[in-house]
C-alpha cells in the first residue's frame, strides 16, 4: 500500500472530480455534494475508460463511455454492462490534508 498526499481538503469542491497520479496508475478521487470522499481506480472495468471524465451520481460515480455506474463507498458495479468492481481505496483527512491509501494491485 502506498500513502499519497493528495492536497487539502479545502481545494476539493464538493461536488468534484479529480485524477490524481500513484506512480504508473490513475486514482480518480471524488468529493460529493455531501462532502465525503472517496478515492478509486480510475480505470472502469468494463473497457479501461477513466472514471474521473464521467458523472457523480451521488455516492456512485457512471463511467463515461457505456454508463456502467459503481458505489464509491464499496466500489461495487450498480448498473451494466460491467461485471466487475471498482478498487477502492481507503481516504483518510488528517490537519486538513486529504491521504489516499493506495492498495497494491
Ligand atoms: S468502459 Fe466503462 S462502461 Fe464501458
């Protein structure tokens, strides 16, 4: 697992979509309307478009090429044609900074 400072919570509109780099991978880093955020693989599993160029749907983000949609809590595929979930990864706020947990793949 790899610790990634990504910024302060304060520069994260809520609602947002950011793609954030970890090394050779995209994280796509979301903050709702509600203010949670949430961070997962920004690589859709159905055919490997980012999720970060697609619509936050409350807490579930739709991918933007064939509108397959994933729960941001638990990455879990809500709507087809994916068959797959999404990896999450675990986010944490510490002194106002936003630190994603990137898991291995
Ligand atoms: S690539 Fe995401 S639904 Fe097809």
């Amino acid at each position: 697992m790899t610790s990634l400072e990504v910024g302060d919570v304060a520069d994260l509109p809520a609602p947002s979509i950011t793609r954030v780099a970890c090394g050779d991978r995209w994280i796509c880093l979301v903050r709702t309307a509600a203010g949670s955020i949430f961070a997962v693989d920004d690589d859709c599993p159905h055919e490997g478009y980012p999720l970060s160029d697609g619509e936050l749907l409350d807490d579930e983000i739709e991918c933007p090429a064939h509108g397959s949609t994933f729960d941001l809590r638990s990455g879990a595929v809500t709507g087809p044609p994916a068959m797959d979930d999404v990896a999450t990864h675990p986010v944490d706020v510490r002194d106002g900074r936003v630190i994603v947990s990137v898991r291995d793949s």
